[in-house]
C-alpha cells in the first residue's frame, strides 16, 4: 500500500509532460476532481494539481527533444548520485543527471533496460505527494515491460526492491515492495508488454466509481485503453488515455 512516509525506493511524486499543458487541466479536472495550482512565472509553465489544497500529482509542458506525452513516476532517494550511478552500474541509461529544483530537492531522469522511463526524486524541502490511495490520488503503480523476469535485477540493484510472484487466480502477479516492507507495503507490479505497446510506468488514481469515471474521460476527449473490468479482492479499473496521448489507469479498490 502506499504510503506519505517516503522510503527508499517507494513513488513520491508523479508528473505529466504534455503539449498542452491548459487543455491536460481541463481533462483532469473534469475526470478527477483536480485543482491547478502554477508554480509561478520561474516555474516555466510546471504547476500542481490538488485536492483541498493538497498535491495529488503535478504537471508541465514537454521539455526535452523527442519527448512523448506521458506520465513519469519519481522513486524517493537519499541520494541521487548514487541512484545514477546504480542505474549505469545496472545497464539503465541516465536521460538527465540529477540537479536541484530550486531548494525542493534534485531529481534526475533514466530509462531502464526494457525501454520505460522513470525518476528519481531526493528531498529536500518538498519530500512528495501530499496524498496517496484516496480518491482522486495515486494508488498503485503497473510496471510494463518486454521481458518482466529479466529487468527484476536492475530494480533490485537500483532500489533495493523485494519483488515476488504472488499468486493470483490461475496466474501469478509479480509484485514490488521497498527494501524491508512486508506484503501490505506493495508499491507496484510488474506486467509483460503487449505486442505493439511501449514499455511504460502506469500510474493507477483511486477514483468513487470507475465506471462514471471512464464515461467522463470519454466524454471529455479521451480513450478507452483497456475497458473496466473486476478483480477479486482489488477492485474494478480501467486503463485510459487522455486526448494527448497520456496513458494512466483509474481504480475502485476494494474495500479493505
């Protein structure tokens, strides 16, 4: 489960590059309930998105050459150098070496062996997402990739990571959890790509119904990836994409 109590190697902040930075907020705010708040004229057009005046995730315009619209998940780090180190070490590539964000801290960008794109988030002043798990927050994260049994040592060698096979009806589900945690402390799994796809980072949002939630993110422009569907003891979720081509998930977990 996730948590507010940042550690190594647990999501503490998420954000999304888009091309069209007015037009994602309406999206947002119309599918999720979000709030924008801009980061001011230093802040190059990088603003947050809340709920009740907390920071739920946040969002920018595309800044890098070749960059595709998507969602990027930061990993929390006590140090980022040494997060760049691993992750050359591990046969990752480093798509921006760490620097600081003003006083909030350093962030760094990388790609993993398997083509999906990730961060690395070292506090300072800002340690990271104000809520997780309630409505309108992240609250799981789907690794998708080529070849799900191989990148587990390049995670592990990065973060730290426990990542097992847990059952799950006829199949098995790999699941990730920080160094230490036990099995209520999962973070994310771990799915192969589908043919055609791209390696990604999903992020899933907890929303009051996904259902109602899918039918407003066609209404406002976007797509059905993969329709709502149950899962026992998880929940019903859907996987969308909003009109510029960001993919994200929304779930109605369960009741625990």
């Amino acid at each position: 489960m996730l948590t507010t109590q940042y550690v190594h190697g647990a999501p503490n902040w998420i954000d999304l590059g888009t091309p069209d930075t007015e037009g994602a907020v309406a999206f947002y705010g119309g599918v999720l309930g979000w709030e924008f708040l801009s980061a001011g004229p230093e802040g190059g057009g990088y603003g947050f998105f809340q709920i009740g005046g907390k920071t739920v995730a946040a969002v920018g315009p595309l800044t890098q050459e070749g960059a595709r619209t998507a969602w990027t998940v930061y990993f929390h780090t006590a140090d980022g150098d040494a997060a760049t180190k691993a992750v050359e070490q591990a046969g990752g590539t480093v798509r921006f070496a760490p620097f600081a964000v003003f006083d909030n801290g350093r962030m760094a960008g990388f790609t993993d062996p398997g083509g999906a794109e990730f961060a690395a988030w070292e506090p300072d002043r800002l340690s990271g997402l104000d809520l997780v798990t309630v409505p309108g927050s992240l609250a799981w994260l789907e690794l998708y990739t080529p070849a799900p049994d191989a990148i587990r040592p390049f995670y592990e060698a990065v973060f730290g990571w426990n990542i097992q096979d847990v059952p799950f009806g006829d199949a098995t589900y790999i699941t990730v959890t920080p160094a230490g945690g036990g099995e209520e402390a999962g973070i994310a799994g771990i799915m192969p790509l589908q043919p055609g796809d791209t390696a990604r980072w999903l992020p899933y949002f907890e929303v009051p119904d996904c259902d109602d939630t899918v039918a407003k993110a066609g209404d406002l422009g976007g797509r059905v990836v993969m329709p709502a569907m149950d899962a026992e003891g998880v929940g019903r979720f859907a996987h969308l994409a909003d009109p510029y081509g960001a993919h994200f998930a929304v779930i109605t977990s369960t009741p625990v």
